[in-house]
C-alpha cells in the first residue's frame, strides 16, 4: 500500500468528514470507484476498510467523506481522530458503481459518496440533464453536502427524512410510491448505495416495479 499525506480535513456534518489527500502518481479511477484505505501507524495498518472518492480522477489530490462511528472502536472512529499531517495507506481500486445515462440516484447515508463523485463528473460534462437524487437520511443534520447538490440539482434534489417531519421534505423510507413520484422518464436507470438493509427494500420495490436488472446499478455499504 502506498502512504498518503492528509492535507485537509474538516467536517462535512456532525459525524462525517472530509478529508483532502495527497495523490499518488500512478492512481487511476473512475467516478463511483472506492478504494482500500488503512490508518498509518503499527496499531491500525493492517486494518484495511473501503472508502469512495469524491474527487474527481483529474483532480490533483484526493477526497474522501467518511462517516464516523464514534462509539465503536474501529477504523473510522480513528479517522475521526486524525488530522492535516498525518498519512493513510491506500491499495486497490475497486468498484462496480459507474454512470450510464439519465435516471435516478437513491442513496442512503453514507451510501451518497459514489454519486458525489458521479455528479460532480457530470456537472463537469455539462450533462446533468434531468437526473434525480434521492437522498435518505436520519434527519436534516445528516445530509452531506446538501448546498452541492441542491445548486446543482435544485427541485430533483429530493431528501427523506426517517427520523424528522419537516416541510419540504419527504417523511419514512424510500418507499416504492416515493420512486414512482419522481420517475418522470420512461426507462431510467436506478443507481442504488447504501447500508445493505435499504439496498434490499430498494431493490425489492424496483423488482416489484418490474425494472430489469440491467438498470439497477449497485453497490452496497
Ligand atoms: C465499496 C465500499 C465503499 C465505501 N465507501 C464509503 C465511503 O465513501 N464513506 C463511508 O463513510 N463509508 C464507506 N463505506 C463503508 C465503510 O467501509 C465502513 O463504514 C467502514 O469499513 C467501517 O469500519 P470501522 O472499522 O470504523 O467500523 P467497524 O468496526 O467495521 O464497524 C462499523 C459498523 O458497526 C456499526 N456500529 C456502530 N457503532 C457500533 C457499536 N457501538 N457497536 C456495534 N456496532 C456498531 C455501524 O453500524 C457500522 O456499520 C464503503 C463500503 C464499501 C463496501
């Protein structure tokens, strides 16, 4: 694994940061990829966790959102801990998510850094057309880059929020009459991430909408 400087880090909501990294050289990856990251010290570098790139491959430096668990001893509690100066070790690029044409993005929690990635691309391309977002939270307090998304997407940036009753939100899960709402294409693809237990209900609700699975495109947290 190659050792990277942490340049910036910050805080992205109460408990996911952002942090900027150096770059290495020979590092290739596309929009929605994640790659093996491990803390750089004798107690932590051989614990290895994935993490998704919300930079853009032709940034000169990397990006990061993680969400922190600070009640639990692991990896991303210390992550929370680091700071600018210290070094993370990274390995492989791997990962299924990647963008094929209009449709619409239903991320939960965490499950949003492929697409800021993805969007980002597509702001990039000039070529944000009509897609959707669909973002699942707690509450208000979890929605990570919030201000991106709604400058960039305006009224198909769509959040629900399960755990808070607000006025212009949507209240429970993504439910099937929630994707139904907002499906304002005939055919669109459906890109799915989060924690695997609103993968499941989501793909069982696009199942029973009769999506093929050709436009499921997934990847579970
Ligand atoms: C391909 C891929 C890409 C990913 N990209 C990202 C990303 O960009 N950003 C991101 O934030 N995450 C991402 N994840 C998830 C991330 O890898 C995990 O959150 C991380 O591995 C957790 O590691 P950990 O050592 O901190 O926690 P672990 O020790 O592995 O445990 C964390 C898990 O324990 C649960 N937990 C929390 N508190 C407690 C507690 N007190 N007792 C018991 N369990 C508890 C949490 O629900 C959480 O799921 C990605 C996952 C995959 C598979």
């Amino acid at each position: 694994m190659e050792k990277i400087k942490i340049l910036k880090k910050e805080n992205a909501t109460h408990d996911v940061v952002h942090l900027v990294t150096e770059k290495p050289e020979n590092i290739q990856y596309k929009p929605g990829q994640a790659v093996d990251i491990a803390i750089d010290n004798p107690t932590w570098k051989n614990e290895i966790r994935p993490f998704t790139f919300t930079s853009l491959p032709e940034d000169d430096h990397l990006e990061f959102h993680i969400k922190t668990y600070p009640d639990h001893n692991g990896v991303t509690e210390q992550i929370g801990q680091l700071k600018a100066g210290d070094h993370l070790l990274i390995g492989e690029v791997f990962g299924d998510i990647a963008y094929k044409d209009e449709g619409i993005f239903l991320a939960g929690g965490a499950g949003i850094t492929p697409f800021i990635a993805i969007l980002k691309d597509l702001k990039r391309k000039n070529k944000i057309g009509n897609n959707k977002l669909l973002f699942a939270n707690k509450k208000e307090i979890d929605i990570v880059e919030s201000a991106f998304f709604r400058d960039l997407l305006h009224k198909n940036f769509i959040n629900i929020l399960s755990d808070e009753d607000k006025p212009g939100y949507e209240k429970g899960f993504i439910s099937r009459a929630i994707i139904e709402k907002y499906k304002d294409i005939a055919q669109p693809y459906y890109y799915l991430c989060g924690p695997p237990p609103m993968m499941d209900a989501v793909t069982k609700h696009l199942v029973d909408m009769d999506v093929a699975e050709s436009y499921i495109i997934k990847e579970a947290f």
